[in-house]
C-alpha cells in the first residue's frame, strides 16, 4: 500500500521461452536478470500483428524469450506467451498471458509506456508470486511504429523479482478497511541519475491507519510498513512494483503487493492485499523536493528520497 520512490513512469511489454528456474521457498526475495542488461538486451519479442501508432482494432499475440541469470533458481530460458489487448499503440500498452520457466509462475499481466513494462506475476492460483520489470528503450525499432506493417518484434531486457513466502500463506490472513496516513524514505541499491534503468529498493514508513483492523471497530492504529521493490526509474520518472509488510500496533500484519507510476515529485498507485482486496495510495515528494535533490539526482549520486503517502482502501486488503 505504499508508494515507490523518485520517479517511476508505465511500462511496455515483455515476453519468453522454455527451460525451468525454481522459485526458492524461502521467505528472502530473489532476484533474477531476464533477457541481459540495457546495454546488452537478449531478450527477443515477435507479436503479430505489428504494433503501430494507432489504437490497435484487434489483440495481438506475441511471444517474449530471454535468458536467466543472476539469484539462486534464475536458470534456463523464461517466456511469456500472451496477447496486447485492442486500443494498444506503441506508446501504451496493456498485456496479458501465461508464463514458462520458473516454477510457481502461471500467468502475467502488466501495462507499458514510455519503454518500461512492469508485470505482476501469479502462481496458478492467482497469488502474486514476483515482479517482472522490462525496458525496451535500447533495443526497440521505433521507426517501424510509423510504418503500415508496425513493431512485430524487438530486443528487451528485464529484471525479475521472486517473493519469498514460505509459510507466509499458512499463517491466518488479516484484514483491514480504511485510510492510512504514512511517511518514509526510499533507498536504491545504485544511485539514481538521469538514464532510466532496472533498480532495487528497500523503504520503511510509520504513520496511522484509521479504520476497523480484522473486522474491529474503526478507530486509529500506528503502523509501520517495510518495503523490498523493483523498477524503471530515472530522475524524470518510473514505475515500480514492491512487496509491502504492514505491522499494525507491533503485532498484527497484513502483505500487500504494490504498483505505482509517476512524475518527478508526485506519484499515484494501486495495492492488493496478498489474498483479496485493495485500494489506491498517493505519495507526495514535494515537502522534501528541494534544489539539493535535484543537484544530486542530475550527478547521479541520489541514493535517499523522503515522501509522505495517503492510501484508502476500496474494498477490504486481506494478506
């Protein structure tokens, strides 16, 4: 239910093929590399048919195949088969479709723009399992948008991220349905500078929630939430998906997965809670936005960003 740091921005979509990686079971989050790195993507797409500038009339189907690499069980070839859905262009897209090569990852569904294209990723019974984070900025024939035929293929590389949740889903779920008032700071694994590229990060926020906590009468609770996340980010913008831990008055607490997109100090999002339910969260940057951050971010060297969020829920999170 919180909301991702600095600059965050839609996402394009990703696709891929065959051998097996396995999830861990542990509760530590995995990393994998999908498809190499932005300045060699390996990552191959083919959709048909092509993708223009003009909203679609009819789903496309493609295909996305790339390499693993990096964690433990990130082996072999991971793919996405599935379908843009009519009305996407170049520059927006929305897709969906089944997923092979990693163990414990059925589906995916995702949204993209501005050559990013963060996915959700579901287990076969529609838990979110992981993240999948592509860009396509460098390895994207642009020009063929233009043309009669489109986009029918292009190069990507991607970023996965693997929630650990050994136990997590035996354990009694908790609910809760109101607004939460938070403030915290995002941590990147490497700076953040001018060039949109796949990061990490790490964020704790404390504030109150008010509203009813597992079915209890609505009143105020402190809360403090830890965050693991990944995504496309840059110092214009990004988007980022993360695995969120609410601990509601030190004791009770909720999962929740979390997506969020925006623009230089304001950011907009979306959270389910890990089994049902969710709502959409605000995060602000401007009371901290100062010329110092801009300085740091434009030398590559800002590596903390402070924020406060507003997130109601619309329906109940249970995780």
């Amino acid at each position: 239910m919180r909301s991702r740091g600095t600059i965050c921005a839609l996402a394009i979509t990703s696709l891929c093929g065959s051998a097996s990686a396995v999830a861990p079971s542990a509760q530590a989050a995995t990393t994998c590399t999908w498809g190499g790195t932005p300045d060699n993507p390996t990552g191959v797409t083919v959709q048909h048919p092509g993708i223009t500038n003009t909203p679609s009339p009819v789903a496309m189907s493609f295909r996305a195949t790339g390499p693993l690499g990096g964690g433990p069980g990130c082996k072999g070839t991971f793919t996405f088969i599935g379908r843009i859905d009519p009305g996407s262009t170049c520059s927006l897209v929305t897709f969906h479709g089944r997923a092979r090569g990693i163990r414990g990852v059925a589906r995916f569904a995702g949204a993209s723009a501005a050559g990013v294209a963060p996915a959700r990723l579901y287990d076969k019974r529609g838990n979110v399992v992981g993240s999948e984070n592509a860009q396509f900025l460098t390895g994207s024939d642009v020009a063929a948008c233009n043309t009669p035929e489109g986009m029918t293929g292009n190069h990507f590389s991607s970023v996965i991220v693997l929630f650990g949740d050994s136990g997590r889903r035996q354990r009694r779920a908790n609910s809760f349905d109101g607004t939460c008032r938070l403030s915290g700071a995002f941590r990147f694994d490497t700076p953040v500078d001018n060039q949109m590229r796949e990061r990490t990060f790490t964020d704790t926020a404390a504030g109150t929630c008010t509203g009813s906590l597992n079915g209890g009468p609505e009143r105020e609770h402190e809360v403090v939430n830890s965050v693991r996340g990944s995504g496309m980010l840059s110092c214009a913008g990004g988007e980022t998906m993360s695995a969120d831990t609410l601990i509601f008055d030190r004791r009770t607490a909720i999962h929740i997965r979390t997506t969020a997109a925006g623009v230089l100090a304001e950011f907009v999002g979306h959270f389910q809670g890990e089994v049902s339910g969710g709502g959409v969260v605000e995060v602000n940057l401007l009371p901290y936005f100062d010329q110092s951050m801009v300085a740091a971010c434009q030398a590559g060297a800002l590596r903390e960003v402070r924020y406060d969020l507003v997130a109601r829920t619309v329906t109940p999170m249970v995780g």
